[in-house]
C-alpha cells in the first residue's frame, strides 16, 4: 500500500522550482555587496542557478564534488546554494570571521573543487585562503556568469558541509545530509 508516499526524492531544486512555478510573482530582495539593493523573482533565480550549474558541470564539478563559497549572504550566495546542491555537489560555506589559518585549513581539509569569493575578499589577498593552500580549489568571484539541476543525487548524498569551531583550536567537520 503506497498511500500517501512520495515516489521521489526531496531534492534542493525541487524548492527552488516550486517556488519559481507557485510564487512567481514574489519578490527576492537583498542587498548587493556593490551597494545598493537588488530585486528578482524565484523564476530569475531559478534560471540563474541552473545556467551556474551548467557552468560548474563544465569546469568538471560533478556529483559529491565541494564547491566552497566565502561570501555574504545575498542573493548571488542564495543562487550558488541551489545550484551547488541542486546538481548534487555538496554546498561548503566558509565563515570569512575566522582566521587566515583557519581558513587555509578547512578549505584544504574539505578538498573543495571551486572556490566562490566575494568581490569584498578579493582586495585583501592574505584573506582569501588560496593563498597558501596544499590542494588548491580554483577561485570564482560570485559576480561570475555561470549554472542546470539535472542531476539526480540520491536520498543520502550530503547537500552542504559545515566546519565548525568550539573548544579546540582546529576547526571540525559536520554534514547535512540531503534528506
């Protein structure tokens, strides 16, 4: 007996998508890293973060693979989320709060594949982490052209990775899983 079950996995695209074909009027606001403010709708976003995804897949960022984003929360952040986890790769967001040494070490731990950096972190090279970095991720600015959710990851893959901070000196990996 099937009842009320699911034949499909919740999956991150399916938010953005519902929310692009139920709520296209509703408007996204947030407040660009240039100044100003910036306004869309979940159909733009939509489009957006597929056509990012799309540009991921062809830098060879596929299922499983970290794409790290040191960036505000705006809306270009928001399109990388889904886009990231849309295709099935695992969304790894970096605290631009902690130390240059800190940083360097989670993005050389997670292995991450692409590095997205805020236009705000550009001018301040000892910032960003590439700058010493064992395995180092290729960097993209956020403000980049780039993304389809055409990929079809599992109930159980990771959808985004956290480092996190408490009581010791080295920061410490935790998952969320996509279900």
């Amino acid at each position: 007996m099937r009842g009320m079950m699911m034949d499909r996995p919740l999956l991150i695209s399916q938010l953005v998508a519902y929310a692009a074909r139920y709520h296209g009027e509703a408007e996204i606001v947030s407040r660009a890293i240039e100044g100003g403010i910036h306004r869309y709708c979940y159909p733009d976003l939509e489009a957006r973060a597929k056509r990012l995804a799309k540009a991921m897949q062809r830098l060879d960022v596929g299922l499983g693979d970290r794409v790290a984003t040191l960036a505000w929360n705006s809306f270009r952040h928001l399109e990388l989320y889904f886009a990231v986890s849309g295709m099935g790769a695992v969304c790894h967001t970096v605290n631009p709060r902690l130390f240059h040494d800190q940083l360097r070490y989670i993005v050389n731990h997670a292995g991450d594949k692409l590095l997205f950096v805020d236009l705000t972190f550009v001018p301040a090279p000892p910032a960003t982490p590439r700058a010493r970095c064992s395995r180092t991720a290729r960097p993209c600015c956020t403000p980049s052209r780039a993304a389809a959710l055409t990929a079809s990851p599992s109930r159980c893959t990771i959808r985004s990775a956290r480092w996190c901070r408490c009581s010791t000196p080295t920061p410490g990996r935790c998952r969320m899983p996509r279900r």
